[in-house]
C-alpha cells in the first residue's frame, strides 16, 4: 500500500460540507469562508512518546490529538468548520492507519469538522492537525481581556489529565471504575466546543487548560495585564479519584497537571448573575475559583494562607 | 531558554499584514478572509532525513519547507496570505532556531505570507507548515481540468533537484559553480507563485512537480480521465549540469526526480496562442513538452520510439 492508496482507503471518506469546493486530492483544499465571519485558527502536534505514551492505540491517539485540536478553537469562542492533519508514521501499517482515522473521525464529524486536506510522510511517528473555525467579527475570546474584578471560572474538573498519567504510569493505582474513568478523560477529553460558543458575549478572556491551571492562567493575566487571586479549595475535582491521595497532592494536580482540556474564562461582574443562572439550570458546567486583581501576581489561597505549589505546570523546554 | 521564550524570540518578528486580527500568542490566530475570494490551503511535512539530508543548516531546511509549501499555492494559481508552523525539535539550541526562522522568514516575505501561529514540541526534528492563500471564486487551477488535445507546458527546468541530490549523495561531479546552482536549487527552489496567478484563466490543470515529472503529470491524467503523451526530447534540462552525465540519465532524472517545485499545466488550443506570445516576450520562462490525449496512458517517446523509465517517481511508501 503507497501514500496515494492509503490516503484514499482511509482518509478519502471524509465527510465534506457544502462550503468545501475541493477537499483531499489536489494540491491545495478550497474553502469557501462563512460568510460575514472572522476565521480562526490553531495548529497542534502531538509527538509518540512525548504527547502520548509509546505503544498508545492508534485509535486513541486519533481522538486525542482531534479533541486537543478542537479544545484550542473551543478557547476562542469558535464553531468548527475544516481540518487539515500531516500524519508522519514509521511505516503504513493499513491496521494502525484505520484505527486512528476511526478515532480521529469519531471526534471530527462530532463537531461537524471536515478533513480538507493532508500530507503523508514517512519519520518517527508524529501527528500534526489544523483546525479551521470562525466567529461573529470582533467577538472570537481572548486571552487579553480580562479586567479586575472579573471572576474566574473553569468548565468541569481540573486535574484528571494528572491522575490518568499518574495511573498510566503506575504512580497511582485505583479501582478498575476509576482507571476507566481517567483512561477516558485522558485520551477523550471533551473539548469544550458547546461552552465556548455560548461564552461569547459574556467571558471577557477564556484558554483551554493544556498546560496546568497555573501556567494557563498566568497566561490570562500576562495578556491583559491584570493579576489573579485562586482560592485553591473551591478547585472543582472528580469525586472518582479524590480519594486515592492527598488533598494537597489533588489539588497540586489540578493546578499544575496538564491535558485537562477545560477552560477557564473571566467574567466581568455584569454578566456573573447570567453564568450563574446557566449553571444553575445546567446549561453549563462550571465553577467560580477566584478574581482577578490589579497586582501582576497569581495568588494561590487555600483556607486563608498562601499555598505553595512544587511545580509550575508543563513546559515543552523548561 | 523555554517553549515561549523561543517563540517569542525568534518567530515573534512575524512581518503581519492588517487581515491579520490576531497572529502569535493566543490560542488560535484569527483573521480576516479576503472578501468575494475563495481560500486555498494546504499543509506540508518535512522530516529530517527524508525529505532533507541530516546535518542540513538550519536555514536551508527553513528556506525550503517555505519555498515548498508556497509551491502548493502556486500550484492553485492562489496568492499567498498567511502560514502557520508546527516545529519539532530534539533540543531548544536558539542558534539552530535562529538560523531556520532568518531562512524561513527570508522565504515567507518575499511573498507577504505572514506567520499567524504555531506549535513549538520535543521530539524528532520534523517540520510542518501550512499555508492559506486566495483565489477569485472558481477560479482555483485543479488537476482535473486537462481535455485530450491541451499543450502540455513546463516551468523552468526539471531534474535540477535529482540532480542535486545526485551531488549531495556524491553519485555524481561537477564543478563548483554548477554544485552551487545545484544546491541553490535544492535548498531553495523558486515557488512558481507569479506564474500560478499568471495561468488563472489560461491553464486549463495545474500542478506542482514534486514527485517528479511523470508521477505529477499522472496526476492530472488521472484527475482529469485523460491520457498524455510526453516528447522527451523536448524536456527542459539545464546546460549546468546536463553535460556531466548522459542524455539517458538527464531525461531520466527530469522525469522522476522529485523536488523540482516547477509547474506543470496544460493549455487549451485556444489559449496557447497567448502564451507562447508571454514566453517569446520573457513573461513567462515555459516549454511546451507534449500533449493531452484520449487513451487513458502516460506515453513517453523520444525521436519518435518509446522511452522506457527506470523508476517512476517519488513515493513516500512505495
């Protein structure tokens, strides 16, 4: 099987919208932009044995790598619309090569995103994926917009990206129930497409948790050039795994693991009555867990004193 | 020196024209599409030790994972707006980035492509870039568009990069001067881009040459349900080096050579009139080499009999 045949055998199925004028085969994709609309885009790559752990199933890392993708646009407010994915593999094993485009269109046709266009090449397996989304002018969330006052909050729980890797690497060890749980959050995270939509208009900065809460955050008020204040006990985490450790070591976790795909956004006081209605009603999952300040500082409080973290959350080179 | 500092760096310098809302530095970039057009995209992959020797400099891997990727858009007949780079990397060395953003970036805008964001990862060096451009609604040059009886035309020369590579992988000598425009050619191969835009509404197919001559001009055959016939005589070959090895081996090597990144296009009778008159007045450097036909076969002839290839171009897993 060549590069030609295997693009066609697995890929060539993609579900394509009317706004695709020429999708996989030629030398370029043509799109037509929605109209009235800005474009939004991300590119994310996730590397064996660095993203993932050597010998994942292809299937999930098909669905990982499509769920970090879209989690990106989520973060901006955007509905999806095209992707693009340079896929580099070792060797076309037809196998390895359907069970990853069956995890990855799984994820893809989901949130309505057509594959548009790819490249195929042979090297150490690596997985590159472009998103293509658009927002109303003007409206796609920033990370710069976040003013004093505002509160901060975050979609679902923190710090199951942490324990699934905890678990995965046999650091941690839970029941067979909780293990399938993390499994799950870890290479299936939610991206949080829904809820950055419906944020537009009302968050005045969001980012998807990729790199821990902490470093996450700090890039908020790096941004708009504000502080925060976290109150490290309302961090919302799953019931499923509190339990096997420490509090302090959970809430490490949630600070600083990465790989949770939630976002976190500000809300401005105006618009707090309205997020907590939605909550309330359960048209979101969300949790308020501090404020943003004035000082360019990220103040972690936990029962009234500071708390201390041991690390800062991930960094590719730190 | 960290992910983000490394981005900051050395892309941060990004040139970003006024459609450019956001570029580097949030979660997705956003933009403005350019009005009444159609957008053109693709993505390009470049592993090291496949796609270049190891050990390259790093400005020549960033010159020609651009210059390639440009070619895509030139194959459509697209102007080029804005790219967006997935860099692995084993080691942060910021003399390495430095000396792959100045070739990347020397590239990028000569033809106004601004970087509008990327991904920074650790892993085996392997580059992806992806790049948008626009074209007039319908007006994008596809595979399918060649009819039995269009002129089969040429950009500048073919078999300059099997040549190149000959040179590199020393299975072939030559002097200096002609080793130095070897490996201008190889390094920094031209995107046809100005005469991409130039065919739009004269050629009826378009498509860039990278996996050598007759693999890409299958393509089109292919693409279009036609059939060619090639006059290998008539092949445009540099003087440079066409004299340090044979007749045989030149037109072999203009054949299925890969990373040539001319154009190759077919014009309806109509319009071959027009451009020979811009290839007689320097517009456009081309060379008609054949003809679109009915039966369904890529057949090569020189002085009126069969040429037979010894390989058939480049496939990644063939």
């Amino acid at each position: 099987m060549d590069e030609f045949d295997l693009i066609n055998t697995y890929f060539g199925r993609a579900a394509v919208g009317s706004d695709v004028l020429l999708g996989i085969g030629d030398d370029c994709a043509v799109v037509c932009p929605p109209e009235g609309r800005q474009l939004v885009m991300s590119i994310d790559t996730m590397v064996d044995g660095v993203h993932f752990p050597k010998g994942t199933a292809a299937e999930r890392i098909g669905v990982r790598v499509m769920c970090a993708a879209l989690s990106d646009l989520a973060a901006m407010g955007a509905r999806a619309h095209w992707f693009t994915l340079a896929l580099t593999l070792p060797d076309p094993d037809p196998e390895w090569v359907a069970a990853f485009a069956d995890g990855l269109f799984s994820i893809a046709n989901r949130y309505e995103c057509s594959l548009i266009g790819g490249d195929t090449t042979r090297g150490p397996l690596c997985i590159t994926v472009q998103v293509h989304g658009s927002v109303e002018p003007g409206k796609a969330l920033r990370r710069a917009g976040a003013r004093p006052d505002d509160i901060i909050y975050v979609t679902g729980n923190l710090g199951d990206g942490a324990a699934a890797l905890a678990v995965i690497e046999k650091k941690l060890t839970v029941s067979t129930g909780v293990f399938s749980y993390l499994l799950k959050r870890f290479y299936a995270p939610t991206p949080r497409i829904l809820e950055g939509e419906m944020l537009v208009g009302t968050a005045s900065a969001a980012i998807d948790v990729s790199d821990g809460l902490y470093a996450d955050l700090g890039k908020i008020c790096e941004a708009s050039g504000v502080g925060a204040m976290v109150d490290v006990g309302r961090l919302p985490i799953s019931e499923h795994w509190r339990k096997y450790t420490s509090e302090d070591r959970a809430q490490e976790w949630a600070l600083t693991g990465g790989d949770d795909y939630q976002l976190c956004f500000t809300v401005p006081r105006e618009h707090v009555g309205k997020l907590e209605s939605w909550i309330r009603d359960g048209r979101i999952v969300a949790t308020a867990i501090g404020k943003i300040t004035h000082k360019h500082e990220l103040l972690l409080v936990k029962n009234g004193k500071p708390f201390e973290l041991e690390r800062r959350g991930y960094n590719h080179f730190g």
